[in-house]
C-alpha cells in the first residue's frame, strides 16, 4: 500500500512538472513569436494609438497615457503628491520615444488610475482572508500601481534601444554605400530612409527634415536623437559623424568600423542570452523534475529501509 501511494505521488510529481514545463516553453515562444510580430509591423502602427514595442500591460498603459494626453483635463500642477516622480516619467518617457506624444497631464492620470486600480483590487483580494490582509493588500496595491507606469516605459525604451543596436549595422553599411558612390551624408541618409522602413527610419527622417529645414542644426538634431535612444554605441556613431563633418576626416571608414562592432555587439548579447538559458532552467528541474526522479529512485529503497 505505502509503495502505491509512493508510486503514484512520484507519477503525479513527473506529470506536474511536465505540465509546469511545457506551460513554460510555450509561453517563451508566444512571448517571443508576438515580441517579432510587433517588431516587424511597428513601421505599420500608428505612433498616436499605441506603443511601438511593448505589448501586454505595458501597451495598455502607454496608450492610456497616449490617450489621456491628447484629451486634457485636470491640471495637477497644484497637486505635488500627483506630480511626484514626474522627472523620472520624463526621462523614461524621453528615452522611450513618447516625449512629443505624452505630457505630464497624461502620465499622472495614467499612473493615478493604474495606483487606484491596484489598490482596490488587492485590497479585495485580501478581504477574502482577513481585515489585516486587506490593509496589507491595499498598501501593496497602492505601490505596485504607483510603479507600473515607471516599468511600462522602461520596458519600451529597453526594446526600442534593443531594436535600433539590431538595425544599426545595417543603417551604417548602407549610408558607407551611399558615401563610397560619391554621395554626400545627408543624400546617403535619405537614401536609407527612403528605401528602408521602420521606426528608426522614420526618426532618421525627421531629423534630417529638421536639420534641412533649419530648425536644428545637424549637430544638435543627431544628438537629440542619440539622447532620445540611450545607446552608447549609436551615441558613437553621433560622434563620429559630427567630428567628420566638422573637420572634414573620412566618414566612411569610420562608420565601416562602427558597422563592424555593432555586429560584435550584437552577437555577443545574443550569447550572454545563449549562456544564461542553462542557469534559467535549473531552477524547474531543481524544483519540480528534480524531486520526482529521486522519489522515483530513493522510494523504494527507503520503503526497504523502513
């Protein structure tokens, strides 16, 4: 009898962790497969209604705020407990390329109606059990919407630099083409932009369109637009670009070498993700197979033994 329930206890412990391990590799994939699908159609997304990148909690959000900014409403410029952490939400804000689509209105809207949603439905969950977890729930509800606006855009400046050190390679070898052909920077640069779709294509664009126009200058709109993205290696690209043009060095050997390492840069981000798979996993098979195959094997010999 004790060596049928041991049996069966190990048979339910296998499946469990079976079940915990295939829910896990197929929510990597769906979380993988949709990240490629937003990065493939972000050129098609209107920048007014959504996020360019994030998806799932984090678009809802930055579309909220989207929304919310465009409408108006109440000022809170008479509220510091609203505005508290407002230059933190504009340095992400910034960094996530939603500076000319959010103001300040909007993301304490937002963030006020993320920390009040929380609140209530922790607050909730823990009157379930007892008026104490209720207290507890509705403080840690209250936190945990206060940040979920800092975390949304963090995330999407986080995949929109990832998405452009992906793409620069190939932006830098196109306009070393462009100026190998005897073209000048800023027709190579149009020429990307025209023939080449995407975010950072569009950005690109209107740089060039603002530097053209003179309502920056070169220097000041390629800046403005590394500082925008965080990258350090697009902020040496920047660098490299402004110092040719202002001292009349060769561009186009400069940026070959740039080329060259962000294809080093990236394929050393996609080993470090490579090397950290192995560590990952050993956390379900040290909880969940683990356990199994030693009740399996030590079982029936500890039934002997006792």
């Amino acid at each position: 009898m004790t060596e049928t329930v041991a049996w069966c206890i190990a048979c339910v412990s296998s499946a469990l962790s079976g079940a915990c391990s295939a829910y896990m590799l197929a929510g990597a994939y769906v979380r993988r497969a949709s990240r490629r699908t937003v990065l493939a159609h972000a050129a098609s997304v209107p920048p007014s209604f959504s996020a360019r990148y994030a998806s799932g909690l984090d678009a809802l959000l930055i579309r909220g705020a989207i929304r919310l900014s465009h409408q108006g409403g109440t000022s809170f410029e008479r509220h510091p407990i609203a505005r508290w952490g407002m230059s933190s939400l504009r340095s992400l804000s910034l960094h996530a390329g939603l500076s000319s689509q959010v103001n300040e209105e909007g993301l304490c809207r937002v963030r006020l109606e993320a920390t009040a949603a929380c609140g209530i439905v922790a607050c909730l969950l823990g009157s379930l059990l007892s008026p104490e977890l209720a207290v507890v729930g509705l403080l840690a509800g209250i936190v945990l919407g206060w940040r979920l606006l800092n975390r949304a855009l963090r995330r999407e400046g986080a995949l929109r630099t990832r998405a452009l050190e992906r793409g620069l390679s190939q932006t830098l070898e196109v306009i070393c083409l462009g100026l190998r052909s005897g073209m000048t920077f800023d027709r190579a640069l149009q020429l990307y932009c025209t023939c080449f779709g995407g975010v950072f294509a569009d950005e690109l664009s209107l740089a060039r369109v603002e530097w053209s126009s003179g309502m920056r200058t070169r220097e000041e709109a390629l800046r403005l637009l590394a500082e925008s993205y965080g990258s350090a290696l697009f902020a040496r690209v920047v660098d490299s670009v402004v110092r040719s043009l202002r001292f009349g060095s060769p561009l186009a050997d400069s940026l070959e070498q740039l080329a060259a390492e962000a294809r080093r840069v990236r394929r050393c981000a996609i080993e470090e993700v490579v090397m950290k798979a192995p560590v990952k996993m050993m956390i379900p098979v040290g909880t969940l197979i683990l356990p199994s195959m030693l009740l399996l094997v030590l079982g029936p010999i500890l039934l002997d033994v006792i």
